[in-house]
C-alpha cells in the first residue's frame, strides 16, 4: 500500500501542477444546483472499476451519472470529468479523439474505510 500511495500522490501532485498550466483561459463546467449524497458517492464507489480506459465520456457518464465538474480541452490540458465526493474524488482523463485515457482517484482523499471498497489500482492507463 505505500508504494501505491507514493506512486499515486506523485501522480496527483503533477496532475494538480498540469492543471494549472492551463493559464486564464482554462474552461470548466458545474452545476450551481448539483449536489451529492452518501448514496451518489457510494455508486461512483461501486462503479469505479467497471470503467475502463478507451471507453467514451457517454459510457462513462451512462455509468457514473452526470459529473460534478467538468474541463475542456485548452492550452495542452486534457478534457476531463470529475466526480467529487465526501471522502472521493474521481477523475477521468479523455484523449483528443474523447475516449478514457486515464482513470485516476485522489489518494489524498481517501480513507482506509473507502480504499477498502476499491478493487482497482487506483491510476489505470
């Protein structure tokens, strides 16, 4: 577990620095309205590893139900969809042509009771 932590929280803290590369003109979505529940973060849990790398946004989102953040691309930044929850926070990274190209959740947001649950490494590429 703590060379998967090791791995992971790198792999976070490039994709926190590769975010904010993207300069002024970076674009993201929201819901103002959206919220989530245990339940919604519970699905995204349990769906997690089902998805895979190539699938396309609509697969994802048909899986995982309407993101609570979204970015386009811009600037060299990938588009991705991200599900923010309580204890989770799941990223999906898209190619140019938009199928999946990584699968990535926060590991400094996890606690043991959650990293139990998830079955999957937690960056697949």
């Amino acid at each position: 577990m703590k060379g998967r932590t090791k791995i992971a929280t790198g792999m976070a803290l490039a994709a926190l620095a590769l975010a904010g590369c993207g300069g002024s003109d970076s674009s993201s979505s929201s819901s103002d309205d959206f919220s989530f529940s245990g339940e919604d973060e519970q699905h995204w849990i349990d769906t997690w590893c089902d998805l895979d790398v190539g699938m396309t946004r609509d697969e994802v989102i048909a899986e995982m139900g309407e993101p609570t953040l979204e970015f386009e691309a811009d600037s060299g930044s990938q588009p991705q969809s991200q599900w923010d929850g309580g204890q989770t926070s799941f990223t999906v990274f898209y190619d140019s042509t938009g199928q999946v190209e990584q699968l990535y959740i926060n590991p400094l947001e996890i606690d043991a009771e959650v990293d139990s649950q998830i079955a999957c490494p937690l960056t697949r590429t």
